[in-house]
C-alpha cells in the first residue's frame, strides 16, 4: 500500500473576504474530490483572506498510480484561473 500527501500553498488574489475565499476552496475541493476520489482538507491560513493551505491524500496499492494522482491534481488546481500555486509539496508516507 502506498500514501502520497500534496500539499499546495495557494494565493487567491481575487478575495477581499473569508466568505470569497469559502466559495473559491469549496468549489475548487468539490471538484478534485469528484474527479479523483481522494481527500481533501484545508489545513492551514485559516484566517487568511488571500492564502490557503490544501492537502490532498490519495491511498493506492501501486506507487504509480498514487504518484499520476496526484500529478493531475496538481495539473487541475493550477489550471484554475482564480488561484495562484506558491508552492507544493509530495511527501510518499
């Protein structure tokens, strides 16, 4: 069984509002959970209008998998036109 944890750091430019910020990560959390089926929590800048700290979890029994997992997670959330990506990390656990 391999784990593979990424962890994103993300500026939303766009927010003047922790209620802005809600909607951009909620949206944005629906979507990688329905299209790759891992999880997903906000897990730092809580009280930050403009940054947030997204983990994302995918468990698999090939190394492979988890790592083209989180490859096209990553892929999608720069995509996105309303956030930046300040950095990530790929931590196997």
């Amino acid at each position: 069984m391999f784990v593979k944890l990424l962890t994103i750091d993300l500026f939303i430019p766009a927010s003047s509002s922790l209620k802005e910020k809600r909607f951009v990560l909620a949206s944005l959390k629906t979507k990688i959970r329905q299209r790759f089926n891992v999880a997903v929590a906000e897990v730092g800048f809580h009280d930050k209008w403009q940054r947030c700290r997204l983990a994302v979890v995918t468990v698999g029994a090939d190394k492979t998998y988890v790592d083209s997992c989180c490859d096209k997670v990553l892929a999608l959330v720069e995509r996105d036109h309303r956030i930046e990506v300040l950095e990530y990390i790929q931590e196997h656990r």
